[in-house]
C-alpha cells in the first residue's frame, strides 16, 4: 500500500510540471480602437482577443489587432 501510494505521488510530481507548462501569451503591438472609444475590459480567447467599451461595446479582435467583430450589449432589465 505504502509502495503504491510513493508510486502515484512520483507520478504526479514528475509528470504535472509538463503539463502545466503555459503557453506564452502573443499579443500585437497595438489594438486600434474606434475614434473616442475608451477599453474597460480586456480578455483573450483562443483565437481572438476581446475589449469591452466603456460605451457598452464587445470589441473582437484577431490575434494580429484587426477588427474581427463589433457587438453591442444590451443592458439586462431592472
């Protein structure tokens, strides 16, 4: 019992590092946002990097700052 659990825990500890190792995070030099537009939120997805306006905007960027998609949010209902 004691074997098997200094098995598992050799495992884990040898083998987690490596799947843990994150992958560098690329972003562009700049993001161009539209004319009086001020960012209040950033994230980024898989493929495209997002900013939300303090306007109420979801800007959606490609990877390499060109402007994929504009969506705008509708506030919920009180």
């Amino acid at each position: 019992m004691i074997g098997g659990v200094i098995t598992v825990v050799t495992v884990i500890v040898t083998r987690m590092p490596t799947s843990l190792t994150p992958t560098p995070l690329t972003l562009p030099e700049e993001l161009t946002l539209p004319e009086g537009t001020r960012a209040e939120a950033f994230t980024r997805g898989r493929d495209w990097l997002g900013v939300v306006t303090e306007d109420g905007r979801l800007l959606i960027f490609e990877t390499d700052g060109r402007l994929r998609q504009e969506v705008r949010l509708v506030p919920a209902a009180p």
